[in-house]
C-alpha cells in the first residue's frame, strides 16, 4: 500500500529554520501534496498544499514563512520553514490528494517539530 514517511523535524529555536521532506511510495506525480500538522493537544490542520503542476496554498498563520515544493522525480515533497514560532511546534504529517479528494494515505508517523529557546 502506498504511504508517505515524514523527515527533517528537531528542535530549533525562534526566528530559525528547517526543511522538512515527505518521500511517498508510488508515483507521486499526478497527486496533489499537502502538509498538515498537530499541535499538542489541538487538531490536525491544513499548513500547505501543492497541486500536481505546482500550484501552491498556504494557512494564513504561515503566509510568507513557509514554502511548500515538489521533486516528482525523487517522489518527495518538502517544506521549507523559516522565521519559525513557538505555536509552529507540532507533530508534521503529509498526504496526497486528487481533485476534492483529499487524504489518499494512510497517515505515517509526522515528524515533530519543536520550537523552543
């Protein structure tokens, strides 16, 4: 069955960065590509999506901080993530998506995401 492995996460202090990456099995490349995640105690929300020719969408709460990008050839999705918040700390998860379908995946295991001094 096809899944999605989540990669990249630690722990990073205010104001820095990481890159976090998604490698799916299966050709990825007529899907769609979102990140989600899930802070303690929260629900899972809707981060960055992109489209399978490379349209992208983004939570207002990340607007100008994070990039979402797409490698078909490799299979992976990434998700650049800069001038990172205390409340950008959760376990991060991706999944594919076609048309208003979305969720494709089983979910994997995320990748958590601190953000602490």
């Amino acid at each position: 069955q096809a899944q999605a492995v989540e990669s990249g996460g630690g722990l990073v202090q205010p104001g820095g960065s990481l890159t976090l990456s998604c490698t799916a099995s299966g050709t990825m490349s007529i899907y769609g590509m979102s990140w989600y995640r899930q802070p303690p105690g929260k629900e899972r929300e809707l981060v960055a999506s992109i489209t399978s020719d490379g349209r992208t969408t983004y939570a207002d709460s990340v607007k100008g901080r994070f990039t979402i990008s797409r490698d078909d050839a490799e299979n992976t999705v990434f998700l650049q993530m800069n001038s990172l918040k205390f409340e950008d700390s959760a376990v991060y998860y991706c999944n594919a998506f076609r048309g208003i379908v979305d969720n494709l995946l089983p979910w994997g295991q995320g990748t958590q995401v601190t953000v602490s001094s």
